[in-house]
C-alpha cells in the first residue's frame, strides 16, 4: 500500500429543493490514462447525467428519495448502468486503480 488514493471534492448542489452537495473524485493528475479517463467521466456523469459512452444517470425517484430522507439517510445513491469496456465502470476502473495504487 502506497497511501494513494483518490482525494474527492464536494460542490453544492440541489435536491428536491433542498440543498446539498455533490462529492465527486477529483481526476488524480499523476494516474494512468485510464485511471484518469475513468474517473473524469464519472465526474462527467454526475455532473451532466450523462457519460461519453451514452449512459445516463438515474436518480431514485422522488417516493424513493422521501422514503430514504423519513429514515433518516441523507445520502442519495445514483445508478449509471455504462457501455461494457466504458473506463468509467467498475470492471475497468477497479482493477486499474488497483494497479496504479500498487505502483511506487
Ligand atoms: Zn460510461
């Protein structure tokens, strides 16, 4: 373990009304391309709804949201289902984090 990780910055944004904010990685200058292309189009993702590689994001639905903020979560999870190889899903994107993590 190198101590390398991924720094996230969070910027404000609004939800039903409310306010809130949006946490997103932010795009490791000293990464792999892949690493960088992964993330920075995850952070394309939540801040357009869309990724390069056509998928768009879904947020739950407002019944959903209300039920989660009765029970008290005041985090909402957002699904983007991408294009298989899309560096931004998980199958590439772990692994090669994983990699640059375990370079020195
Ligand atoms: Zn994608």
């Amino acid at each position: 373990m190198t101590g390398r990780s991924l720094r996230h910055t969070a910027q404000p944004a609004a939800l039903d009304g409310r306010a809130g904010l949006l946490v997103l990685p932010d795009v490791p200058d000293d990464a792999p391309d892949l690493v960088r292309e992964g993330v920075a189009r995850r952070r394309i993702t939540a801040s357009t709804g869309r990724c390069p590689c056509g998928a768009a994001l879904v947020i739950p639905n407002r019944a959903a949201r209300r039920a989660a903020a009765r029970s008290g979560r005041d985090v909402t999870h957002v699904r983007v289902e991408h294009e298989p190889g899309c560096p931004a899903t998980e199958d590439v994107l772990r692994p090669a984090l994983r990699q640059w993590r375990a370079e020195q």
